[in-house]
C-alpha cells in the first residue's frame, strides 16, 4: 500500500509590478531544504539559484524568474513564506534613541506591501529629445554583478547598463540590442553631472518592500 500525499491548498496574489493574478501554494520541504543549503554556500549566486527553483516550483512554472523586478520576487517570495512557515516573524530591532537597546518586534509579513514612490517613471528625460527608458534591476543581474573582483564603480555602470532598455533620440529608438556596451559606455561617460542624477534618481524612487512599526 503506497503512503499518502498531502495536497496544499492554493492560494492568490497579484505581482506587484504588472498587476497580473498568479497562483501559489506553501513550499514543502524538500524546497526549504534547497534554500538552507544555499544559505549555507552563501554565496549570492547559489540563494538566487534557490529562490528561483522555489518561487518557480510553488507557481507551477507560472512565474518568469528572469524578468521579473528584484521587488516583484520579494514579494512573491514572501508570500510563499508567510504560507509555508509562519505569517508572522520576530525580529530584534535596535533603538534609535540611545543606539544600544534592542527590541523583540513582531512583524506580520503578509502586511509587508511595496511603497511607489509619487512621481516615479520609467522614462528619463535627459535632454530635450534625448529619452532613456528603464527597466528594474533583477534578482540575477544583481548577482552577477556581485562576483569577481570588479571595482565598485564599475559594478554600479554595469548595473546601470543593464537596466537601459532603449534611449529615444527625437523619432529614433534605440534598442538595447542596437548598441553595444562599449558605445552604451561612452553615452553615460559623455552625461553631466545633472543628467546623471536623473537616471541615479530612478532607482532611488523605484518600488521598493517597506513597512513602518513603532
């Protein structure tokens, strides 16, 4: 007689960025036990692989880990979590009154929602027919960025770079497929120091997983 299987239920959330209904169910064991292992790795590259594997597992496949946000996959993954482990989490918060005390806190994570920042877009206007459009930074972009011996610097152009999806010139558009990085190096080296804030301002306001407590 073969041993039983237990079924779990299956529950709703929309993606944060497109609004779009996606189906999850709690993640069993043999996924928590893929992501303590990359834990235990640590390195950056083996938790995204693991988030990846996890968040695609308990959406059927339904979910496109590579592109979607870095604040979309947060939600996502939290939700799974909140589900599979517990809907609440304790946390030790430190004072910022006297720097030294810390506080055993409580945090809900099904109420954990992503902030928009008012204002926010994701087009750049640096010149009056000059026109950048962005796109988030992903989970796996983030970590590939984190390997090697790069210079910070560096990292935060390649970061950058990335998330160029085309730049507008008067009617031309073009693609991030139409340029290479070498010439998508010299563009951003050639912006002034204000134009360059503009698009740092961007990822400044972007949606991001926020909650206040007292």
């Amino acid at each position: 007689m073969s041993l039983p299987v237990i079924n779990a239920p299956t529950y709703e959330l929309a993606i944060p960025s497109t609004k779009e209904k996606i189906k999850y169910r709690p993640f069993l064991v043999k996924e928590e036990k893929i992501l303590l292992l990359a834990m235990e790795d640590g390195e950056e590259k083996a938790i995204s692989f693991a988030l990846k594997r996890i968040i695609e597992y308990r959406t059927d496949g339904k979910v496109w880990f590579d592109k979607l946000a870095l604040f979309d996959l947060e939600f996502i993954f939290l939700r799974i979590r909140a589900k599979s482990v517990g809907e609440n989490v304790k946390v030790n918060l430190l004072c910022e009154d006297d720097g030294e005390t810390y506080v055993p806190v409580e945090i809900p994570l099904e109420e954990i929602k992503v902030t928009h920042t008012k204002g926010h877009k994701k087009t750049v206007k640096l010149t009056k027919d000059i026109t950048i459009t962005m796109r988030y930074p992903q989970l796996e972009m983030l970590a590939m960025q984190t390997q090697g011996n790069t210079p910070d610097v560096e990292k935060v152009f390649d970061i950058l770079g990335e998330c160029i999806e085309n730049i507008t010139e008067g009617e031309t558009v073009h693609e991030r497929i139409d340029f290479n990085d070498e010439e998508l190096k010299t563009f951003l080296e050639s912006l002034n120091t204000k134009q360059f804030q503009n698009i740092q301002n961007f990822f400044e306001t972007m949606p991001k997983l926020q909650h206040t407590i007292e």
